[in-house]
C-alpha cells in the first residue's frame, strides 16, 4: 500500500470507531427511575431530567384524585428544581428535605408546567 491508501483506509477506520463509540454510547441506558411512562390515572410521578427537559413530559392525573409529584434531587438541578403550573396557582421548589408536590387537581384539561424561568416545560393532563 502507499501512503496515500494507508491514510484514507487510517481515516476510515477511525471514523467508523468513532461512529461505533457514539451509537454504543447512545444505547447505553439512562438511570432508571420509578415511573418514567405513566397511566392515565396516576397519582405518583417521579419527576427527574430527561433529554433536555423534564422527564416525563406529559403528567396524567385524574379530577379530584389526590396526585403526588416527587421531584429527583439527583437530576434536577437549578431553575428545574423550582416546579410550577400557573393556571393551577401551583408552586414548588424541591429541597432536600422536602422532595414532594402533593395537591388535588380539581379541574379537567390540560395544564402547562414549568421551571421558574421557562426554560424546561411539560403538561399536565387531568381527566
């Protein structure tokens, strides 16, 4: 082989390594936390940090049914630990001594959640 060969079969090979590393690294799973995919009736979310974003993004809770929203201090960091959802005059910031949101939906639809400064979101369905 010249040189010219072994650079490019080099770069190939090395390009397919660093492709095989990142698909190896984007399967790998993320930590598990309880209720990741929710009923359409629950009344325990763990609430944690997905891609992004809060995780899970969409919350199902029923009308007049106790629901307790359990924030994940280990992945929720920063503004995300300041929950809301203002059409509900809901409010939470998650601490160490007080990881729970627990209230009673009392209205069907669907509500917006947020971190104080918007920059994570998600929404509430109450049935």
């Amino acid at each position: 082989m010249n040189k010219t060969s072994i650079a490019i079969t080099t770069i190939i090979i090395l390009a397919l390594i660093g492709t095989l590393g990142y698909a190896m690294r984007s399967q790998q799973a993320t930590p598990s936390t309880p209720q990741t995919t929710l009923p359409p009736s629950a009344s325990n979310v763990f609430l944690s940090w997905g891609k992004l974003n809060y995780e899970p993004q969409v919350i199902h809770a029923e009308q007049g049914k106790p629901l307790t929203i359990t924030g994940d201090l280990k992945r929720l960091t920063g503004c995300f630990r300041s929950f809301q959802i203002k059409e509900l005059g809901v409010t939470k910031y998650f601490t160490e001594g007080d990881t729970n949101l627990e209230f009673t939906p009392e209205k069907k639809g669907q509500f917006g959640f947020s971190c104080s400064m918007g920059m994570g979101s998600g929404l509430l369905v109450i049935t």
